[in-house]
C-alpha cells in the first residue's frame, strides 16, 4: 500500500485512531448502561443525548487532573507503563479486519491470530508492571493477582482459539473471518461458550475482577495512578474489552462479514461488526451481573483443575466433529 | 433459664461474708457490692454455675474519692451486676480477663478513660481516645477539665498517630503489613485495621477503634434526662431506635414510671421496622462487598420503602426522634395500617428471592461458605451478641430473654443456624426480617388504645439501671445513674459493635485477603467514636488546625 492520504486517513481517522477511540468510548457507555438497567438504575444520562458523551467528559475531567507520581515509585515504569498498555492495545487492533480489511489494508498474513494472542499477553504484563513499580502494598497484591489469574486463563483461552483456526485451517484472522458462511457459534457452540467465559477472566470483569477489587485492595494496581496515566490506563481497559469482543467476533461470529443489502460493502461490514462486538460486550455484561468476584485461590484452582482439561477436551471435540462440520466452512 | 434470686442467693451462700451489699430493685436485675478485690470470685462462680454467662460490659463511675466499678454480668436474662471500689489515687484492680477473655475490650476502655489500671491485662492500651491524648487525662472523672485540651493542642496530632504500611518484618520473612482504613472502600466509617499478611493469606490483625469518638457519654452528663434522648439517638443512625428505647427504658426504670400499653406497641413496630431496614442495608453492603453488585442495588430499592413508612409514621426518615421517657411522641393513626401491611407483605415476598439468592447462589456461596468460622465456644468466651452469636447457634435474644416493650405478647422464633461462617450470619439477618415483618403485621392487629404518652418529671429519683434492647445488631446496653436531679449522674453505653468486633481477630485470621470484606461486614460493624480537624505535615512536623473561617477563606480566593 503506498503511503498517500488514504493510507493517513485509513490510519487516523476511518478505521483507524479515530474510530477506535470513539467506539471505544461508545463501548464504554454502552457497557455502563448495560450494567446500570440490570441492577435496575439509571446509568448515565446527563452529559449529551441519553448520556452518550459522559465517557468523553470523565476521560476530559481525568486529564485536568494533577497527575502524581509516588516517591517511592520506579519513574521510568511508572511513566512507561500506562502508554505502553495503551500503544499495544492499539497496535493490536490493527490486525483486527473491520470495515471487511485490516486498517492497513494487506497487512493480514498466515499467522497473525499468534501475533495478537502474543501482544495481549505482553499488554497485560504491562498491567502487573503498572502496579508493581508503584511500591504500594495493595497495588503490589493487585499486581500479583494479575499475574496469578493471567497465568490460569491465558493457555485455555489460546487453546480455544486454535479451534476455529483449525477448522478454516488458516491463522490468518480476515481468513478465519471469511471462511465463517456458518458461523462457528453455530458449529462450535461449546467453544464459544468456553472462550467467553475465560475471556471474562482476561478481561477482568465480575466473577473475576480480582485484580482491582476495590472492597479489598482499594483499586488494585491502579491505586497509586491520577490524572493523565490514569486516563492511559483507563482507555486502554476500554480498548481491552472491544478488542476482546472484536476477537469473539472474528473467531465464532464471521467477523465483519453479514448480509450486504444496498450501497458499498465497507459500510455493511462494519456496521455489523459494530453490532455483533455490541452483542459480545451485552453477553460479558449480562454473566458479569449474576455473580458474586471469586476468590484468587478459587479461580487458579478452577483454571488448572477444570479449564486446562476442559479446553483440550474442547480441542479434542472439535477434531473429532471437523469431517461433520468442513462442508459447511466456505 | 436462671432466675436472677438463683444467682443472688448463689453469691450469697458461696461468698457471704464478702457480700456487702445485696440489691434487686427490678426484675431480671441484681446490684452486688462485693468486697474490694472480691468481684473475680463472684464472676468465676457465676461463670462456671450457669451456662451461657458473659460479661454485657463494664461501667467505671466516679463518685468522687473512689471509682465504682460495675461488670455487667449477663447470665442469659437476668444482669448481675457485681460492684467493686478502687480509690481514686491508686486505681487498680485485678484483670477478668484470664477468666472469661470477652473483657478485654471493656477493660481498656475503663483505663483509656478513667485511669483505672487493671492488673494482669494481656495488652493494656488505648482503645478509643486518640494516640496523642495527653497523658494522665481521663475525661470521665469528674474533675477532668477540658482546658487540658487547649492546653496541649500544640500537641495533638502528633507522629505517634501515623503507622506505615508495607514494613517487612525481618529480613527473610515474607510478612507485609497492610494498613486497611481508616478511609477504605470497604469500610463505611473510619476505623484502622493493621493486617499482616503473608502472601494472600492473613497472619494477624489488630483494630484501633475511636476515629469519630465523639465523646457522647460526657456530654449526656451535662444535659437533662429528655434532652439525652436526642443525644443518643445520635450515637447511631441506623440503630437510633434502639438507642433510644434503651435510655427511656433505663431512666423509667429509675423513676418507676410505667408506660402505656399503646406506647409499648409503639415501641416495638418503630424498633422492628428499624431492625428490618439496617438487616436490609447490611445484606446490600454484603452484596458491595463481594462484588455483586445487582444485589446491592436491588436489596436497597425495597429498602427505600421501609424508609417512607418510618417517614409516614414519624415525620422523619432515619433519625426518628420517636420515642421519649414515659412513652412515644406521636400517635400512629390507624388509617396508615393498611398501607403499613401492605408494603411489608410485598417485601415479604421479596425477602423470600434474596434468601433464595443467599442460600442458593453458587457464587456467594462460594466466597461464603467456610469462610470467617467463630465456633460456639469462641463466641461464648468472647462474649459476642446478636445476629453473629445466633449464627454461631448460640440462641441468644434479648426480645425473648430480657422481654422489654410488648415483646412478651407477641409469638416470634429466634433464628439460630448451626454453621458458624459468614453465610450463617447473612442468612440468620435474612430470616430476621421475615420474622420482624410477622411481628409488625401482628402489633399493627393488636395495637391497644389509649394514651400513648405519660407526663414525667424532669428530675428523676436517686437510683440507677441497667437496661438492655436487642439492637439490630445484637444486644445493646445503657447503665444510667441518677443523683436526684434533674441531670444524669452517669450514662454509660455498650454498643453492640464493640462486643463483637473483638471476634474479628479469631474469624479472620488464617484466612484470605479476599475474605477480609466478606467476613469483617458478616459482624455488621458499625464504628461510633473526635472531629476536629487537625493537619499534620509529616515531613516537617508542623501541625497547625483549620477553622471553618479558614476554610471559607481559602474557598473565596479558589
């Protein structure tokens, strides 16, 4: 792809930065009204229509902030960590096909499913680095309870990716994507299933927000952050959950890809790729709102007693089932 | 169960000649003057006579040349209260701790406050005034003059006040402190708690208590007996009803004034529904806490209307200001009924889904269940009451045992439940509400007419009284001693916290980091205790204090 002004404008703006940060943001309302009609409350509704701009004037309120760094705490790290979870994040989504192509176009290649399963693992060491190098004693347990609960879900959750892959036998996620004229929900629900779940726990969110349990250890890692390394890491939480949702979406939802009807395909694809990632964040929301955080020992246990055996078992499913389910992949 | 004359002559037969003075003025209340250093022969033989004795609290008075102290013996009904002086220049007295370990708490507030030094104590320290109070000032004696205060406050606020997290105790030991409160998401009122944790597993802890001390008990001394009600009702916003009933009862009982039946009825539906609505706001904090919020959302939406019917009966949401020496201060109109009934039907029903919840859901179960054990034996030694006793199957009520307002009238159960965690203490305040619910629709039948209120002179009688309710949190206790006048002599109160945060040390440790909130709200504490605002720069060492001139001051030039 030659570098001109589509190149720029598919970058920064469509469906690149810009698109990102405000569907980030909109995730974000969207996840906050989601969670605030099941626990049968407003949500926001002030700032702009039904609310939609109060995510923009919290992170515009947190940049005002003063922004404090800890004299005890590592600078560099302290400094480094919050733009590096965010810059991977972003990063991350760049192999993410949206409007039916990547951001940069082309830039899909036979593998890239390993290349996002490895920047999300390294974004979220960034994390436990955020709260390790703060020196505070409940960012410190936060931090290794990061690392903890990292450690149990991170294999079962690549073990679930390798079976979609294996059934449209590429690591290439646009193809992975394309291949899905049956979606794989439908042909794997098993998998589906089990990979929400666990991405539940990747992701931090009730029964699993035990690195950040504020009724035990204030805020978790993030305690010692304020201001603009606060809004660093809070956007990069936001972009975690789409990305999140965006790989369910691109595993067992044929990614971008629904019914065409009038106009150019680009706007159809990411019209259903906004809706089927708002689909993913409604269901991680509606499991979120029926359960009680677990306890760490109890999710490690739960990981490597039940989760490891169960993902390969998972695995084993379906290779057994793939003569069954190959005429229906495209 | 015992008689309070079984007890009385008990004392009488074992240690005659070191009983000085006998008295039992009212029924289920004895008044035992012991020989001075006697009171732990009379304690050990009650303790060891009769099953489920405890001590409720100790009262310190000054009587002007010598300390009168009170422990408050409660041998499940009756309140033994056995009497020892110490004089004023050598306060000092034998430790109970050794026998029954439920004292300590009490002992250290008798010295923080009064001085007395009791002998043998394991950890005698301050309990409730703050670190940098000076030296050899106790407020509650009589002579104590608050210019002490002025005159140290270049003082206060002192280093002695700051504790650091995060100190490795030795080299090679992998134990952190972890210094939770006193401002923690988890904790609704100030109060310190120091962990040391290893890991994510809890070593020790050990609470300091007295953040909001706001010095009530000194201040009830100078104001008239019908003034104090409203000051004690203050001593908690939740539980105000029972503050309340609990001074009335104890300053009738001095005057021998007896209240009408109505005011009793009263009574009783004002303290239950204030039961219900601190059960309630407890079973929404549990949900807060083990993150699972929906149920904190939803278990305080059906509070809000055990709130209106308190407005509709009362005028006021919270602070009720309802009841008063000699009965209550407004009439319930029996037109409200039928509304009453039927908001506590549908939250009946209600209640029926969040005990379903509570036993059934996978998730609170698991961050419930054999978490926070306080086993029966532990519960008895270390004196704890209410919810969190009946949940260690200790059947332990005051309502049933000491019956105060209409109480003995009305058919209720006393929910125990055999498990001793923190589930079985959530579920006895689940059950608790059904019950209370039945006694309310029962008073509302059965409200007697009449008047609902007997004038009472402001000067009561010399005398004094013990006087218990069951709090929503366990038993509460008020002693007040009356000199004649128009003024309290002395008013002291238990407040069913501090009987039960004592257990914490025993629940907690050994367990989780994770447990910490779930178990530490399964005992419903609720931290009563100094307000100034003193400023301290830590690094410099200067301390100066703000005025609220200062503060308005520096708003303008914002």
């Amino acid at each position: 792809m030659p570098i001109d002004l589509v190149f720029f404008l598919r970058v920064l703006i469509f469906p690149g930065f810009a698109f990102l940060l405000a569907f980030s943001l909109f995730c974000d309302w969207f996840e906050r009204k989601v969670r605030a009609r099941m626990q049968n409350r407003m949500g926001p509704s002030y700032t702009g229509p039904i609310g939609l701009l109060q995510p923009i004037a919290d992170y515009i309120k947190l940049l005002t902030k003063e922004d404090i760094i800890p004299a005890q705490a590592s600078r560099l790290l302290f400094t480094v960590a919050p733009v590096l979870a965010l810059s991977l994040f972003v990063f991350t989504f760049y192999y993410i096909p949206i409007d039916g192509l990547n951001i940069i176009p082309n830039s899909s290649f036979e593998g890239d499913l390993i290349l996002v399963l490895v920047l999300i693992t390294i974004a979220e060491f960034t994390m436990f680095l955020s709260g390790w190098s703060s020196t505070n004693p409940y960012s410190g347990i936060g931090a290794t309870r990061v690392l903890t609960q990292f450690l149990g879900y991170d294999i079962p959750l690549i073990v679930f990716a390798i079976g979609p892959a294996f059934l449209s036998g590429s690591l290439s996620m646009a193809t992975i994507a394309k291949k899905q004229t049956v979606p794989f929900v439908a042909l794997t629900p098993w998998t589906f299933i089990l990979f929400l779940i666990t991405l539940q726990a990747e992701l931090g969110k009730d029964p699993f927000d035990i690195p950040h349990a504020e009724t035990e250890i204030v805020a978790g890692y993030v305690t010692e952050f304020s201001g603009r390394k606060l809004a660093f890491i809070e956007i990069a939480k936001d972009i975690q959950v789409v990305l999140g949702a965006a790989l369910v979406t691109v595993l067992f939802l044929g990614g971008p890809y629904g019914p065409v009807l009038l106009g150019p395909s680009a706007i159809w694809y990411t019209f259903w790729f906004i809706v089927k990632v708002l689909a993913v964040i409604f269901l991680l929301e509606y499991v979120g709102s029926v359960a009680a955080r677990l306890r760490i020992d109890q999710v490690v246990k739960a990981n490597w007693r039940l989760m490891m055996p169960i993902s390969l078992l998972a695995l084993a499913l379906t290779i057994v089932c793939e003569p069954l389910l190959s005429p229906l992949v495209g | 169960m015992t008689s309070v004359e079984e007890a009385v002559s008990l004392l009488k037969d074992k240690l005659g000649s070191k009983v000085i003075e006998c008295k039992t003025p009212k029924p289920r209340r004895a008044y035992v003057l012991m020989k001075s250093g006697y009171h732990r022969d009379a304690i050990s033989l009650l303790l060891e006579t009769f099953d489920e004795t405890g001590v409720s609290t100790i009262t310190g008075t000054d009587l002007g040349s010598e300390i009168e102290l009170n422990y408050h013996i409660r041998c499940r009904g009756p309140v033994v209260t056995i009497k020892n002086k110490v004089p004023k220049e050598k306060p000092q007295i034998m430790t109970i701790t050794d026998l029954i370990p439920g004292a300590a708490l009490y002992e250290r507030e008798v010295f923080d406050l009064l001085g007395v030094v009791f002998q043998g104590h394991p950890d005698l320290k301050r309990l409730i005034l703050s670190d940098d109070w000076p030296e050899g000032s106790y407020p509650l004696r009589k002579d104590w003059d608050p210019q002490i205060l002025e005159k140290n406050a270049h003082n206060l606020g002192g280093q002695s006040s700051i504790v650091n997290g995060g100190e490795v105790e030795g080299a090679t030991s992998s134990v952190v402190k972890v210094i939770v409160g006193p401002q923690h998401p988890a904790l609704h009122e100030p109060e310190r708690f120091s962990f040391k944790i290893d890991g994510e597993v809890v070593v020790d802890v050990e609470p300091r208590l007295g953040y909001v001390h706001r010095g009530i008990e000194k201040a009830a001394e100078r104001l008239m007996f019908f003034q104090d009600v409203h000051l004690v009702e203050r001593i908690c916003g939740i539980c105000n009803a029972a503050h309340t009933i609990c001074f009335s009862q104890a300053v009738e009982s001095i005057g021998n004034i007896e209240i009408p039946p109505k005011a009793r009825y009263l009574r009783t539906i004002i303290h239950e529904l204030n039961r219900i609505h601190s059960h309630l706001l407890l079973l929404g904090v549990t949900g807060f806490e083990l993150g699972y919020e929906p149920l904190f959302q939803y278990v305080w939406r059906d509070r809000e209307p055990v709130l209106d019917i308190i407005e509709m009966i009362t005028g006021n949401r919270l602070l009720t200001a309802f009841n008063t020496i000699g009965g209550v201060r407004r009439d319930l109109k029996p037109d409200i009924h039928e509304k009453i009934k039927k908001t506590m039907n549908k939250l009946k029903k209600q209640m029926r889904f969040y005990k379903n919840i509570i036993e059934e859901d996978p998730s609170l179960r698991l961050r419930t269940r054999g978490v926070g054990i306080l086993k029966p034996s532990s519960a008895k030694k270390l004196c704890v009451v209410g919810p969190v006793a009946r949940g260690s199957g200790i059947s332990m009520d005051i309502r049933r045992d000491d019956a105060y307002a209409a109480y003995d009238e009305i058919p209720f159960n006393v929910i125990t439940y055999e498990d001793c965690d923190s589930w079985a203490r959530l579920m006895v305040r689940a059950e608790e509400i059904v019950e209370s619910i039945d006694i309310i629709n029962y008073v509302l039948d059965h409200v007697p007419g009449g008047p609902y209120r007997v004038k009472v002179p402001r000067k009561q009688p010399e005398g004094e009284a013990v006087s218990r309710v069951e709090a929503p949190r366990g038993e509460l206790l008020h002693y007040v001693k009356s000199d004649g006048s128009a003024y309290p002599y002395r008013v002291k109160v238990r407040s069913p916290t501090l009987a039960n945060i004592i257990s914490f040390r025993e629940i907690i440790r050994g367990s989780y980091v994770a447990d910490i909130p779930a178990a530490l709200i399964s005992l419903d504490p609720c931290f009563s205790c100094t307000d100034r605002m003193a400023f301290v720069d830590v690094n410099n060492d200067r301390k100066w204090h703000w005025s609220l001139n200062d503060i308005k001051r520096l708003k303008k030039r914002s």
